[in-house]
C-alpha cells in the first residue's frame, strides 16, 4: 500500500466519538485529506483506541485494544485522527504499554511514527492549505490538552484556519486550560467538571467571538452541551467542519436549532 | 491532621457552591501562573535548570541511605542532635519529650507541613504546650482552628476581609476604631501579637527546605523572616523534616533554590533564604543553645523504589497546585489532607497508606499542565494514572463502572458485534431526539446530562455511512 510521497497512503482513524455522534467530522477529514492528495482507506474493524481503558487504570484491555488497532492500521504510510487525544494515546501511550515486550514496542513504535493528528498531517506533511473555503464570523480556539501537550498542536489549526476567508480568530485568555471533560472524569465527577466547564466558557464569552472551534470532539461536545444548558448563543464546530467548508446547512455541535 | 480525603466529592461540592471562595480561587489562579510564567522568562536558563533540578534530587533518591549519614554525622559535629522518626507518633513524642526535657510551655513554629502531617500542635496542646504559629497564613488559620489550603499559602482560601473579621474576634485588645483594611496593616497587627510570642517561647520549631550533607545545615525560606526569630531566639531549636528532603551540598542547594521561589511564587528568591547549622557556637552572638533534627519517614521509604518513586523528587514548590485547573475550582480543603492538588492526590494514597484517598488520583483530567511547571519534571499525571493501575488491580474502582469499562472494551475488542450494537444504539437514540438536537436528560447518561446537554447523533454512524458510499461508488 506504499505510495508516491506525493500521494501518500493514508488511513483514517475516525475515532470513536466522531464515528457514533457526528460523522460529518468524519467526512470533513475525509474531503480534506482527498484535497491534499491523500489516497484514503478507512480500515472497516477499527473501533476504540483503548485510551478509557488505559486511563482508568485498566492496562489488559487497553494492552489488548492497542494489539488491535496496530495490527488494523499496519501497512499505510500515515495514520490520520481528527483528535489530538487519541492520536497522542497512540503516539505518546501506545509504546508505554509494550515496554516490556521488545517485538511489540518495535510495531508500537512504528505505529506511533505514522501517525497524526488530522491539522498536524495537513499543515505538516502535506504543506496544504484550504482553498475558496469562507466561513464569515469571529472565532476562538479552544487547545485540548493533549493535542497541546503531548504533540505540540498550537499553531497548525491556527494557520490553516488562517486561510479560510472572512473568519479572524480571537485568542481567549485560557485557550490552554483544561475545559474539564476528561474522559471519564466528565461523568465520575460532573460537578467539577462543569464548573470548569463554566470557567472556560466564561471565558470565551468575553471574547465576544460568535463560534468556538477545537480540534477534540470530547472537548467540544462538552463545552457545547454546557453552553447550551446555560443557554449561551455561540456556535460551536469541529476545525474540520470548517476547514472542509461543511459547516453550511448542518447543526453545529452546540445545537442550534436554527442552523439547520 | 485528621483526614477527610473519603469525602472529597462533598468537599469538592461545597467548595463549589461557597462563592466567597469561588471569588478568592479565581484570583488565585490567574495571578500564580502568570508571575511564574514572567519569572521563568527572565532567566533563559530556567529549563536548563530544571533538568539540574531534576538530576540532583533523581540523584539524591539513588543514594538516600548515603547523603542521610552523612548529614546526620555534620549535625553532630557542629553540635546538634539527630533523632529519626519512623511514624507520626514517634516524632510526636520525640518532639514532645524535647519540649518536656527544658520544661518548655510556648514553642512558637515556623511553617511545616511536616508538621501539618503528623499533627504536632494538636499533640502538643494535650501535653500541656502552646505551639504558635509564626507564619502569617499558618497563624490566621490557627486562630481560625482551620487546616492549610495550600502548601505554600496556607490562608489563601480567605479574603483579607475575612483575615480582618478573624482578628477582631480573637486580638481581644484590639481597639474597635482601628482599620484594618489592607495586607499591610493585618500583617503589622499579627506581628504585634507574634513578638510577645518570640520573646517568650522556650522551643523553636520548624520545617525545612533543605537539609545540606556537605555541612549538616539546614535550609529556611520564608517571605517574612519568621523562621528565623522562631529559630533564632529560643533557648532549644527543633527541626522537623522527612528524609527525602536531604541534597548533597551547598552548590546543590543553591541550583534548587534558583528555581524553588520562581517556581512557586514567581520570586527570583523568597525574600528571606538563611543556612541554620548546628546550635549557638562560643563566639555567635545569638542562637539556640540545643540544635535537634527530626527525621521523619512516615511512609516515604515505601515509595522508593516503586511506581511512585519520582514523586520524592518534590520539593514543595506548590507550582503544580498553581497551575491545577481542578484546584482553582475546588480549592485545597476538598482534598481533605494536608497536601493539595497533583503532588497531593499522588502523595496522600501512598502516605495515608489506605483506601481513604481512593477518589484523589481519579479526580484529575490528566490535562498535564502541572507536569509542565513542575521545576523536578515529576510526570504527575503518570504518577496519578498509576494509582488508577493500583486501585484497578486490587479491584478498588466501583462495581458499576469497573463493569461499564469492561463491557465497552469487551465490544470494541469484537469488531463486528461492536458495529452491529452502536448501530442499533445510534438509531434509537437519533429516534429518540428532540427536535433541537440535544438531550437534557437522559437516565443511562445522568453523569452526563445532570449538568449539560447531550448533542443527538447526527444520524448513522459514520462507518455506516462509508460503507453505504463505498458500495455505492459514489465519492
Ligand atoms: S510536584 Fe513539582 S510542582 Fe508540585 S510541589 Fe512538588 S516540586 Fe512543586
């Protein structure tokens, strides 16, 4: 399955989230990555990358998910996410599970080299920028904090968003903090979790921006689902959604009855 | 200190709806990290010297047994006296048989959460001693008869307003036209209080920052210069310090404190760093006559070694508690021991030793932004996953959600029964959806929806609908 460097192998991870809530995320990075050239597979046994499991301390079946998704996603030059959270738990976790197992850290590893988040690959690998894409308003970008942290996400959607006429970014004061999904953390400790929620939305409120976009569907869904619980009126969207110009017509993520 | 870590989801509840706190923390948590930030910006070899850091106390654990013997020979050739600790209650006794061996009946102390840990003064008191806390914070909430919030601002989770209303209840003398309203003014009036205290105390007590092999000294950094007229003036000085604290020399001690205040407080250094070493000698001028160091292990041998072995590399610098965005929701009181935040949702389990503070390493998003501030480079979300490996192991996570965990993982590792039950799930639930598109509740989700709605599905799921593409060969 090896390819020109030109046109690149890729396969598409489309996450868990992505896949069971909204797949027109799925089909943003699908278009985007078609556009950059990539030529595309989306393995049909992919399910979950493990990363509940890791996290809560379940390290048998987060060892057994990550066995899968390695042997799912082998022979492709590169392996595209459009969430920075699963990419890092394959990139930054996976070869942490086999430390102990030379032959399967070696096909971690490998794993772990191929693999990007969806604004890192695009920006990065296939130098792309969006062409004739508008989406007119004033926007914030929320960094998760894996994307951020693990893998260096900060600049990438930034830039190719830069090229998407008629929007400007305004930077919010706690882009970088933690919005308090969590995983797991979300449903274990709900009363934490949205009142850091309600810290970060306060603050992006105050930058009067009209749209929230982040590059997690976890963070977003959680940020969007409080925002509407507290009424508040800003759009919320996966950088896919707009990067792919696929923002018109559909339902943002914060549930806008009206955009649809 | 009592713990209260088994109720941390009611803590962390009030501490949520107390808005006077909420108010407090919000400032809290924005000033910290940004002083920090310029403080880390002004030196340009600040991550160079958070790898020296890193490597001296990664240095020092390796070779505890060794920097620990050296230290104690220092301390008693200059004269002093070291007594180890195994438990809480030995040092207790230990410290409470000092006092009785110089018929002691006021100790004023510098701050320790040593000594926060095991309980001193409330030991004290029932031995008929009066400890009095010479640090401000530490002294407005024992008038309070409050635990620390925080290791390094232990009464951040009080306005001065509050400090103010404190003092005129307990300062009985205080007459009642005099203002009190700014930091400068209170802390004018504790110290009035605190001089009648230092003059008369018969037992210094304090923590330390460091302890020095190279020449038995020990560290003290404080922004008040209590420390040192709590050490300085009684007759008897009593260190209490765990062991990891030890580093092996002056030049070491010097690299740490170049990134212990710019760490904590965003100081290039605390206003007042002094070097105690061994009691009073024929030609100083002043000092105690009797010079006792307490080493206290309490649990911390244990962790060397393990899965928690890095965390020893700390060196109380409260910068992960600055940056914890759980933290600067809930405060440190939720946390319910004497040790907040990441550093202490790994170190409570291991000290406590129990079940008590199972919640602690769960309560955190793994968001990793302490591991970034962090002047040893402790990987503190690692560390609080590892107790999750722990508690998984000894099959300590709730029945329900051990099961839900397990469940999903059964059915991801099954691809095609996988498919088959989110298809079903995603339908039903786009059947079921309100016409706006979001759940407000939903009784499988309560975690979810009892505090923010559920955006619907937005149809299939995508792998459905690829495959409908595929087949369909349209692209
Ligand atoms: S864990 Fe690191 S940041 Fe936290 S108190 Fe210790 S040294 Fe400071």
């Amino acid at each position: 399955m090896k390819n020109s460097p030109e046109k690149p192998s890729v396969a598409l991870y489309v996450t868990c989230l992505v896949d069971l809530t909204r797949p027109g995320v799925g089909f943003a990075a699908v278009k985007l990555l078609e556009d950059a050239g990539c030529v595309l597979s989306v393995p049909e046994t992919q399910t979950c990358c493990g990363q509940p499991a890791y996290n809560a301390g379940d390290q048998g079946d987060a060892r057994a998910l990550a066995l899968q998704v390695i042997e799912n996603f082998s022979g492709y030059d590169y392996v595209v996410i459009p969430s920075g959270s699963c990419a890092a738990m394959i990139k930054d976790h996976y070869p942490k599970l086999f430390k102990d197992d030379p032959a399967m850290l070696k096909r971690s590893v490998d794993l772990a080299q191929r693999t990007w988040e969806l604004t890192a690959f695009l920006r990065d690998v296939m130098q792309y920028s969006p062409q004739n894409v508008s989406c007119p308003g004033s926007a914030t970008y929320h960094d998760s904090c894996s994307g951020l942290r693990e893998l260096n996400i900060k600049d990438q959607p930034r830039d190719l968003l830069g090229a998407v006429d008629g929007l400007t970014i305004v930077e919010a004061d706690l882009a970088e903090t933690c919005c308090g999904f969590g995983g797991l953390f979300c449903v274990k400790y709900p009363d934490i979790s949205s009142a850091m929620a309600d810290r970060k939305i306060d603050d992006i409120v105050n930058t009067g921006a009209d749209t929230l976009l982040g590059g997690d569907l976890g963070c977003l869904m959680n940020l969007a689902g409080r925002m509407s619980r507290r009424g508040e009126k800003l759009k919320v969207w996966h950088v896919a959604e707009v990067l792919a110009g696929m923002t018109e017509g559909t339902r943002p993520i914060s549930g806008d009855k009206d955009a649809k | 200190m009592q713990s209260k870590t088994a109720h941390f989801k009611e803590n962390a509840k009030k501490a949520l709806g107390d808005a006077q706190l909420q108010r407090v923390l919000d400032k809290f948590s924005t000033g910290f990290p940004v002083k920090r930030a310029q403080a880390a910006a002004r030196l340009p070899e600040f991550e160079d010297l958070r790898d020296a850091a890193r490597d001296i106390r990664a240095h020092v654990l390796d070779n505890l047994d060794v920097y620990l013997e050296r230290f104690e020979t220092k301390v008693i050739e200059t004269g002093g006296m070291v007594h180890w600790a195994r438990g809480g209650s030995d040092a207790c006794s230990i410290i409470g048989d000092i006092c009785k061996s110089v018929d002691a009946k006021t100790v004023t102390k510098s701050k320790s959460m040593i000594g926060e840990e095991i309980a001193i003064n409330d030991y004290l008191e029932k031995n008929g001693v009066d400890p009095v806390e010479t640090d401000l914070g530490e002294y407005i909430i024992q008038l309070r008869d409050e635990p620390p919030s925080h290791i390094i601002v232990p009464a951040v989770h009080l306005s001065k307003e509050q400090v103010a209303e404190t003092f005129r209840e307990k300062h009985t003398d205080l007459p009642a036209d005099r203002v009190l309203d700014n930091p400068r003014i209170l802390l004018d009036e504790a110290r009035g209080k605190l001089r009648e205290k230092f003059l008369s105390a018969d037992v210094g007590l304090s923590g330390a920052n460091m302890l020095v092999a190279e020449t038995g000294s020990i560290a003290l950094v404080t922004n008040e210069g209590n420390a040192d007229l709590s050490v300085g003036l009684p007759r008897v000085h009593i260190v209490l310090a765990s062991i990891e604290k030890v580093v092996p020399c002056m030049e070491d001690a010097w690299t740490l404190l170049r990134v212990l205040a710019r760490s904590a407080t965003g100081q290039d250094l605390s206003v007042y760093t002094s070097f105690v070493t061994g009691p009073k000698r024929s030609d100083d001028l002043d000092g105690p006559e009797e010079f006792h160091v307490v080493l206290l292990d309490n649990g911390r041998s244990s962790m060397l070694g393990s899965e928690f072995h890095d965390m020893l590399r700390c060196i109380k610098c409260g910068s992960c508690i600055n940056h914890c965005p759980v933290y600067a929701k809930i405060g440190g009181h939720a946390y319910g021991w004497v040790y907040p935040g990441p550093m202490g949702s790994v170190l409570s389990p291991a000290l406590l030793g129990d079940v008590s503070a199972n919640d602690l390493p769960n309560a955190s998003t793994l968001c990793g932004k302490c591991e970034t501030v962090c002047p040893v480079r402790i990987p503190l979300p690692e560390m609080l996953r590892q107790w999750r490996n722990r508690q998984f192991e000894a099959n300590q996570m709730p029945t329900r959600q051990r099961l839900g965990l397990r469940a999903w993982a059964w059915l991801a590792r099954r691809p095609r029964t996988y498919r088959l039950v989110m298809e079903i799930g995603t339908g039903l639930l786009t059947k079921l959806a309100p016409r706006n598109g979001r759940f407000k509740n939903l009784p499988f989700a309560k975690g979810w929806t009892s505090k923010r709605d559920l955006p619907a599905p937005q149809g299939k799921t995508f792998m459905a609908q690829w495959k409908q593409r595929s087949n369909g060969g349209s692209s």
